[in-house]
C-alpha cells in the first residue's frame, strides 16, 4: 500500500504517432505490463536493465515475477506505434 | 477405313509388354522398362512419438510462465535466463523445434532465441548435446520445421564465439538433408516475390545458413561444407 503511493500519477497522455528510442522505450516496459520507468522504479526499485551498445531495455520483471527479455534492436513494429501510450508527468 | 484397321491390327500385334528393371523379360523387343519407385526425398517424415519439450511443458517443468496475456510474441521466463542450467534446458528447447502445433513451436522457438541471445559462453560447450536434436528437426524434411531449425542455426553460429568452429566436426550430421534441399528454390520468372522478407524459401535459407557456418566455422569450414554439399559455392575465398 505505501508502494502504491509512491508511484507518480502521470498528468497526460498522448498516444505515439511515429517510432522513436522513446516509443520504443515506451513500448518495452508497455509490454511489461508498467506504464513507464518512473512506474517501473517505484514499483521494483531496480534499476533497467540494458543493451549496451543500443541503451535498449535487455530486461524486466513483470508484476507476477517473472522475467521479459527484449532484443538488441528495434522491437515494435509499425503497426504497434499508434498504440503506445506516451505519458507525462509535468 | 481399312488403313485404321490395319494400323489397329499392327497395335495389336505389337503390343508393348511391361516388364520390371534388369529382369530377363525387360530384354524383350516390346517390352517397356517400369519406371523406378521414387525414392521420397522430398517426402515429409511427419511427427509420430510426442517429443520430450511436449512432455515436459504439459508437466510444467519448464522455467516459462505459460499463461497467455502476451502483447506481441514474448514468452515470460520464470527463472532469470542467466541463472539456467543450459546443459539440461537447451537441448530440450531444440528438441521442441520439431513442433509445428500452438503453443509448443511457438513456446521453442522463442524459448530458443532467448536462450541463446542471453547464453554467452554456455552455449560453446552444449554444442555437442544439440546435434541431436537439430539432425532429428531436419530428418523430418518439413518445410515449416526447415525454415525454423535454419533460421535457428544462423542464430546459434553468431551467438557466441567459437561455436561456428565447434560445429564444424558435426557437418556430417547435419548437412546430408541441406544438400538435398539446397536446389528446392522456386522460379517465378519475372514475378515478384512478395514473401521474400517472411523468408520462406528452403533454397535461399540453405545457402544464408551455410555462408554463415563458413563465415564463422574457421578455416577447415569451407572444405567440410564442400564435401557435404558439392554445390555450394565459397562467399569468403575467391
């Protein structure tokens, strides 16, 4: 319960219109089951696992414990792009 | 009239006798030779025994959670992929690549990639555990599985060091079907080829895979892939 009131409510949400390091971002922890890192950390507080050369997402822990690992390149197709929710929390 | 009646008389009297191959009534002079059997090269071997992947998912041995609220094609892994004993797992996903019904081939192939995506130096030394299982996925000479367990040894030879070099004493294993496969391409003049990024055609798999098995097999690579497949030509030397 106090985990719950630490993550941050984010103000807006605008859906993504073209792919970006951050659509992908976004779909990578999407996938996941969180809203985004700021959800992730306050809900886990563990730091993202990455890829080092493309700084993608390698690695995360899903709500039930289990585990998603994510590939070195672009993962989100086309298609998927006008369904990635892009929050803001300002 | 009378010359179809002549010429009918004449089929009669020269009636052609069937005979079988190197018998003594094939020495006849109207007898025609019967054509050998085919021998079933190209004939799918389908699946008969259940493999052990499938025995082992339906009893939940597997470290991947199997429920199926997915977005996309991820599967989630219950224990830490790093932390997996890769001699025990790895050749039971590989063996899961002869699948084709959902999930399991579904659940193998993935399981697969991401096992060897996140094995590192592993999978160097589980090499020889694996021919098994890849030699039984090719014996079936299935297009679906041959596309799969192709595209999978491309990913196994990039994976890690040395693994290309440590395949090299298995070619022939493993090379036999793709040399029988390798000319399976299909012709479509000037046509175009709309699944060509699905990649789907046997031929053109066959050859990415063993340019690939060359590329990173050393330096016998080359010879022992040309002894398995005298068709294939070097994309390093020359």
């Amino acid at each position: 319960m106090s985990a719950a009131s630490v993550i941050p409510e984010p103000k807006s949400m605008t859906r993504a219109k073209k792919w970006s390091d951050e659509v992908e971002e976004a779909y990578r922890f999407q996938v996941a089951g969180y809203k985004g890192e700021a959800e992730y950390i306050a809900l886990k507080g563990l730091e993202v696992e990455r890829w080092p050369d493309s700084g993608y997402i390698k690695k995360l822990t899903r709500k039930d414990g289990n585990f998603y690992y994510y590939n070195k390149d672009r993962e989100c197709p086309d298609k998927d792009v006008h369904q990635i929710k892009i929050y803001s929390y300002n | 009239m009378p010359q179809n009646k002549m010429t009918d008389k004449a089929k009669e009297n020269n009636k052609s006798l069937t005979a079988d191959a190197f018998s003594v009534k094939s020495r006849l002079k109207n007898s025609v030779v019967t054509p050998p059997p085919a021998a079933g090269a190209f004939k799918a071997n389908p699946l008969v025994k259940q493999t052990s992947f499938r025995k082992f998912y339906n009893r939940g041995d597997l470290p991947i959670a199997l429920e199926h609220d997915t977005k996309g094609n991820k599967i989630a892994w219950k224990v830490e992929i790093e932390k997996l004993d890769y001699h025990h797992y790895l050749p039971m996903f590989f063996d899961g690549l002869r699948e084709t019904k959902h999930p399991y081939g579904f659940f193998a192939r993935q399981g697969v990639h991401d096992m060897l995506e996140h094995g590192g130096n592993k999978i160097t030394s589980v090499i020889p555990q694996l021919i098994i299982p890849i030699k039984k996925a090719l014996e079936l000479r299935e297009a679906k599985v041959l596309c799969t367990t192709l595209k999978v040894l491309q990913h196994l030879v990039v994976s890690a060091d040395l693994v290309g070099e440590a395949l090299v004493p298995y070619y022939r294993q493993i090379l036999p079907v793709l040399n029988i496969f390798i000319s399976m391409n299909c012709n479509l003049g000037d046509g175009i080829d709309y699944g060509q990024q699905r990649r789907e055609n046997v031929g053109t798999l066959i050859q990415e895979t063993l340019e690939a098995f060359e590329t990173y097999g050393g330096q016998d690579a080359f010879i022992n892939i040309k002894y398995m497949v005298p068709t294939y030509e070097s994309c390093r030397l020359n």
